[in-house]
C-alpha cells in the first residue's frame, strides 16, 4: 500500500514539470530560444491531444471531456476506479490549489486551458 501511496504523490508531482513546461515559453526571449513558439505550440496542441483521447477512451464510462491520463493513473493508484467520477472528475492543478488553501472549480481549470491554448495559438499564427 505505501508503495501505491508513494507512486501517487511521485506521479501528483511529475504534473508540474509538464504544466511548467507549458508557460515558461512564454517567458523565455526568442533570442534564447529561437524555436520557443513551434515548441510551444507542438508541446501544447500534444497534451490536448492526449486529454482528448483519454476523454475519448472515458466516454464509455458516459464521461467525456479534457481528461489527464496521469491524473487517470494517480486517481487509479488511490483506489478510485475509472468510472468512479472520483477518477475522471479530478484535476491536479485542482488538487494542488486546495493543497495550498485556494479552491478553483473544474471551469476555473478549463478556462485557463483554453485561455492558454488561443495565446499558444494566436503566437504560434503570428509570431512565429
């Protein structure tokens, strides 16, 4: 059981990287890195992708929508079944807030997705 424990809270924490790697283009000047924005965009357009396919893959269970497979997989390892919207209705920027004491609801999260993909895309259209 701890070694369940344990790989739940390693996978919680490999969230950050991943969502890191999504705003830190943002901040990095073109002249540091010249392909930033084709990364970013590529980068950004893969992990929706993904959510996509694992909402795809969940709308068996009658769920669909933007569905993390790491948060699948973390939910999974703390006894939540994939039907159980305990699984599918859960978020790790949600679950990390509420750790911190700030309370952001599932359209909070979304909103914030899609803000981030339109700047991702209209840099990508633009700026590139």
């Amino acid at each position: 059981m701890k070694c369940k424990t344990f790989l739940a809270e390693l996978i919680f924490w490999l969230h950050f990287p991943v969502v890191f790697m999504t705003f830190i283009p943002f901040f990095v000047p073109r002249s540091i890195w010249p392909g930033k924005v084709s990364f970013q965009f590529w980068y950004v357009l893969f992990l929706i992708a993904t959510q996509v396919g694992m909402g795809l893959y969940m709308m068996k269970y009658r769920k669909f929508g933007l569905v993390c497979p790491m948060t699948t997989v973390t939910q999974r390892l703390r006894g939540h079944k994939v039907c159980m919207k305990e699984n599918h209705d859960h978020g790790c920027i949600r679950e990390f807030s509420e750790r911190i004491g700030v309370k952001l609801n599932a359209k909070a999260v979304l909103a914030l997705t899609l803000f981030i993909l339109a700047a991702v895309v209209v840099q990508y259209i633009w700026f590139r």
